[in-house]
C-alpha cells in the first residue's frame, strides 16, 4: 500500500466517523479537512459533479469501502490540483 492510498483510507475513516454518504457532504467535509477551504463557485460544481458520476458514498462492506477510497483519493487530488488550494 502506497503512503497516498493509506492516506485516502484514513480520510475515509473520517468520513465513515462522521456519517458522511451523499456527495455533497463528502465534498464539503473533505475542503473543510483540508483547510477549512473556500473555493469558487464554479470549482465547487465541478468537485460535487466529478464525485456525483459514482453516486453516494457507501460505508457498508469492504468492496463498498474500496470502491469509496479510490473516489476519496481521486477528489482530493483534484481539490490539491485547485488554484484556491495551490495560493491558500
């Protein structure tokens, strides 16, 4: 295990805590992890629309788990990839 995916486990870990399945919430609580962070609008809708493709989140088995990390790592690869990220 690669030390970026044991990091994307550990934020899942604390959206699993927190409850968090819808994606808007799972966007919203990760740019709050990470700062707290305020992006633009328009950054904002591409976040919650990349993450909404896969539907909620789901913390229920392990293969749902998986499958909810591999999202989790590829949303904050996109949130560290935005400009309010790169100048915060």
């Amino acid at each position: 295990m690669t030390s970026r995916d044991q990091a994307s486990k550990t934020w899942v870990y604390r959206f699993i805590a927190k409850g968090d399945t819808s994606t808007d919430t799972v966007v919203e609580s990760a740019l709050d992890l990470m700062g707290p962070l305020e992006v633009n609008p328009q950054s904002l809708v591409e976040l919650n629309g990349f993450v909404a493709d896969g539907g909620d989140f789901s913390w229920k088995s392990a293969d749902d788990i998986e499958k909810s990390t591999v999202r989790v790592s590829e949303l904050l690869q996109l949130i560290v990839s935005l400009r309010e990220y790169q100048y915060a």
